[in-house]
C-alpha cells in the first residue's frame, strides 16, 4: 500500500508519520517523493488503516493489491446525449421495465423528456426468473424505442441478453446495459465492451463490491470506452423488500472508483412506495444518478409490475429532487 500525503504537509509530520509507520509495524519505511507529494510504502497485509485515513495530512491510501488497474485509473468523458459526466448534473434514466404497447410508450417518452429525463430505458428482451413469464417483445419493442428516440431525442439504454444481439445493438442502441443477473457472464461482457458503446453495468445481487469492479474491468480491457456502475440492491437475509440497496457501496464506490456511480431504487424496493426514499437516499451517499421505472399504467404492466411508477408519482418524484436541497455538487 502507498500512504501519499498531501503537498502542504510540513516536514515535521512527515517525521510523525514515519516514526508511526515505522513503530506500528516495525518496518524501516522511507519517505519517497512523488512529484510535489512525500508518501511511505505499508505493508500490505494491515486490515485496520483507519488511523492512516484519518490522519489530516493522509490525501489517499493507493492499495496495490486491488486488481483493477483499468477501473482505478480510468480517465475520460462520457457524453449521453444531452448529458455530460464532468458537468456533474445528476443522470435521469427512466421508462418501463419492459417495452409493451408503441402508442403508451411514445406518449410517455414525450412526457418524460419534457420532465428533463437524459435517457429512456425499456426492456426488450428480458431475463426473467421464470421462463414461463412475459420474456420482451423483442425487436418489434426495439422499433418502437427508435420511433420514440426520433419523436423525442431521448438516447436510449437498453439491456443487452444475447452475444447474438450486440452488432444490432451497436448501430441502434446508445447505453448498453448489463443486467444484474449478466454481471459475470463474461462473453457478453466481452461482447458489450466490443460495441464501443457505455455500458451500464448492474451489480449482481450476491456479488461482492470487488467482484463488481472485476466485472467492470473486464469492460475496459475489452475496450469499452465508459462503464456506468449500478447498485440495484442486494440479496442479505431479509427479503421485506425485494432487495437491500446498499447505500455503502454507493458512498464507498464515490470515493474510490473514478466512473459514474449510478443507483436503481426501483428494483431495489420491489415497491413504488418505497422508491423515492431509496432514491433520496442513494443520492445523498453520492451517486450521480438514477434509474427509475415509470410504466403509463402499472397495475397492467407485464413485467415487475408492483415497483413501476404512475407517471404522475414519476413526475412528483423528479420535483422533489429538483429542489436545492439535492442540487449535486
Ligand atoms: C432491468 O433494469 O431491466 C432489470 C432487469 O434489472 P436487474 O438486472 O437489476 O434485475
Ligand atoms: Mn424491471
């Protein structure tokens, strides 16, 4: 591990700080130079550095046993149609889980891009637990999708099943998305990557924060230019809700990854009532955007029906998180 100190800090706490280093683990740091910065080699096996984080003059902790230097060091820009990574405004991607009926689904792609939504998601071939339920209308919900991105702009995110389907989505689809379920299946992701397109990366409901960060670097190596990642809730011992949202990973993902850290409070609920909290409340541990399910009527929705919002409570929802309070900084 490499402690790097910040560039003000004075020669004496340098002296302190490997005086520390060298008595907690009873090892003959140095201080070496990094350009303006002073910083000590650890040890790496030390499981508690706490007491490094919350020294003043500790800018960051670089732990070189993690092993996705592509995710770490990633650098770039992402520009989705109107919305642009480095202008930190929030990312608002939203529509039904599933494509169903053209007419509703123009409608509310209209609605939703006069809300300010940036991007329009919707289902079209669906990995669904059961092979016996509603599994996407497919190509014919593809057209509908690009009949709703010529009416309204709205670039599009769909999520990708197939290695079979990635020429056909890298000549019409914008975001390609990678389910939860999809999250290690690696030829797909090989495939994604491929398309040159962003990719929206879903974390899978048992996979560990590192796991997930493999699965994004597996994007990157195979020459994805952006990977979004996505907390969508994860499987933990209580099921009330359909997952738990794990804000932690979102406050933690903020601090240590440099892509777009985006959340799902739609899936993570399993419930429209519960998605504006999750919402609220992924927002404040820092992620730059969200996913919401919004369906024009809910209760007939063919997939996930109980968690997709009326448009009007879409609407309500976006409000609440216009107000200065949740600006992003
Ligand atoms: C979805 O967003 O359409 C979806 C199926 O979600 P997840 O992969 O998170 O279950
Ligand atoms: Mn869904």
């Amino acid at each position: 591990m490499l402690l790097l100190l910040r560039p003000e800090t004075p020669p004496s706490a340098v002296e302190e700080i490997l005086l520390a280093v060298q008595k907690r683990y009873d090892y003959p740091a140095e201080v070496i130079t990094l350009g303006e910065r002073k910083g000590l080699y650890l040890p790496e096996n030390d499981p508690d550095t706490h007491m490094w984080e919350r020294n003043p003059w500790v800018e960051k902790i670089y732990a070189w046993e993690k092993p996705y230097p592509k995710v770490r060091n990633w650098q770039g820009e992402i520009q989705i149609g109107k919305w642009t990574f480095s202008k930190r405004e929030p990312l608002w991607i939203a529509g039904p889980c599933s494509v169903e009926e053209k007419k509703s689904l123009l409608s509310l792609a209209q609605t939703l891009a006069q809300a300010g939504v940036q991007v329009l998601r919707g289902g079209i071939f669906k990995g669904r637990t059961s092979p016996y339920t509603f599994r996407g209308k497919g190509w014919e919900a593809l057209e509908y999708l690009l009949e709703a991105k010529a009416l309204t702009g709205l670039p599009l995110c769909v999520e990708l099943l197939s290695e079979k389907h990635a020429e056909k989505y890298a000549e019409t689809v914008d975001v390609i998305q990678i389910g939860a379920r999809s999250m290690q299946a690696f030829g797909l992701l090989q495939a994604a990557a491929q398309t040159q397109k962003p990719i929206l990366l879903k974390r899978a409901p048992c996979s560990k924060i590192d796991e997930f960060l493999l699965a994004a670097e597996y994007l990157l190596y195979h020459g994805a230019p952006s990977v979004l990642l996505m907390e969508r809730g994860i499987r933990t011992f209580d099921n009330t809700l359909r997952y738990t949202l794990d804000v932690g990973a979102i406050a933690y993902l903020r601090e240590n990854v440099p892509l777009p850290i985006l959340a799902d409070p739609s899936h993570a609920a399993g419930d429209h009532r519960y998605v504006l909290p999750l919402a609220a409340a992924a927002l404040a541990a820092g992620a730059h955007g969200l996913m919401v399910e919004v369906h024009p009527q809910p209760a007939r929705a063919l997939s996930d029906a109980k968690q997709q919002l009326e448009i009007k409570e879409f609407l309500r929802l976006m409000e609440y998180f216009q107000m200065p309070s949740f600006a992003q900084g």
